[in-house]
C-alpha cells in the first residue's frame, strides 16, 4: 500500500476570481482529483485560496509541482506536509461564497461541495481567516 501524505498550502489568485472562474476550477479540479484518488479540500476565502490534499505520496508531490508552476497562482506557501496513516477528508470539496447556490442548480458538482468535514483546529482555516 502507498504511503500517504498530506500537504496544505494557500496561495493568491494572479486575477480576480470570477464566479464563473470559480465554476471552472470546481469542475476541474474535482474531475482531475477524483481520477488520481486524492481527497481535500480547497477553500476560497478573503482573495486567498488554501487547499489541503491527501493521497499518494508520489501523486501528492506530482500535483504539488503543477500547483507551484500554476500561473494562476502568486505567493504560493507551504504550510505544512505530513505522513498520515489514514485520510481525514472522504473525498475532494470546494468551499466558496455562493457554493451553496452552485449546489443546487449543479447537481453533477453537488457532491464536490456538499458535507465539508474539515478538522476542528486545522491550520489552513487560521490561515485563512487571519491573514495566515
């Protein structure tokens, strides 16, 4: 069994996040995640995006390089990177003002945003909030 790892970092978009740019990454995103088995969670708060990523070791470093090559994004940050035994996310979501709406009038990306479990007292969330 591949060990697994997690890795959590947050960035800055290069242009303002459209609603509809938001739309775009959600799509992708969850199609491209969901393909290689990696599970998380990116939020989009205060013109900040801050992802978490669990999965194989060797598929978490693959994204991890597209990520910081991505010219979408600045001031990429790496917050952390851990080994863990088991995920603590079930599958990929994407949190954002007005997912909530995409929910109900997508319903084949409903399940990419619906039931966010993220752990009490992560780092990304702090980050986040107070301007991490």
């Amino acid at each position: 069994m591949p060990q697994l790892i997690e890795l959590t970092y947050v960035s800055e978009p290069t242009q303002n996040m459209s609603f509809l740019g938001l739309m775009r990454l959600l799509y992708h995103s969850y199609s491209n995640n969901q393909a290689l088995g990696i599970t998380g969670a990116l939020i989009y708060e205060n013109n900040k995006f801050g992802q978490v990523i669990e999965g194989p070791e060797k598929d978490i470093q693959a994204l991890w390089q597209k990520i910081q090559k991505d010219s979408r994004h600045k001031n990429v940050r790496l917050m952390e990177t851990k080994l863990i035994t088991e995920r603590s996310f079930s599958k990929w979501t994407m949190v954002f003002q007005g997912s909530e709406e995409v929910a109900k009038s997508l319903p084949e990306v409903s399940v990419a945003i619906e039931d966010v479990n993220f752990p009490v007292g992560h780092p990304l969330l702090t980050a986040l909030r107070d301007g991490g």
